[in-house]
C-alpha cells in the first residue's frame, strides 16, 4: 500500500463517523459545517449548520480540543460530540 492509498484510506476511516468538516482560517478562526440526518417511519430530513468561532469565541478552546490537531489552511472530519444531559446542553 503506497502512502497516498495509506492517507487515503485513513481519511475515508474518519469521515465515516463524521458530522461534518472544519477548517482552520489564516488567523486560527475555527469554521465548521455540520449537518445532521432524521428519519423514521413517517417523516425524514436534513439540517446543515454553519459555525464561525474566532479565537476569541467562549467556545472555541473546547470545539478545538474536540477537533484535535488542526493548522491555518487546514480542513478535517469532525466526529460526533458526546452525548450530554439536557442539564449540561442548558449551562453551556
């Protein structure tokens, strides 16, 4: 296996439990498109959320952290976030 197919490879292995991409702007702001899927017996859908954190953002150290190793001009899967309580969505 060459390198590029090893890479390759790797990529498709994130992407498959991925919610979406984020890229890293020249000046660190974090850009992340997420979407989401619904369906069941009766009805079905999708949602694409768009989200700008610049470094100075009160949520942007832990979306990084979430996000993990990313550089200016980069763009990586981003993996589902935990499940958390209602009680913890409504404090953040």
């Amino acid at each position: 296996m060459t390198n590029d197919t090893h890479q390759a490879a790797q990529q498709d292995d994130q992407t498959d439990d991925s919610i979406g991409f984020a890229k890293m702007e020249a000046d660190g702001t974090l850009i992340l498109q997420l979407y989401a899927y619904f369906s069941d017996d009766k009805t079905g859908g999708h949602a694409l959320s768009y989200f700008r954190y610049p470094p100075d953002h009160p949520k942007y150290e832990n979306t990084l952290r979430h996000i993990g190793p990313i550089k200016p001009g980069e763009s990586k899967p981003v993996r589902p976030w935990p499940e958390t309580s209602d009680s913890q969505r409504s404090s953040e």
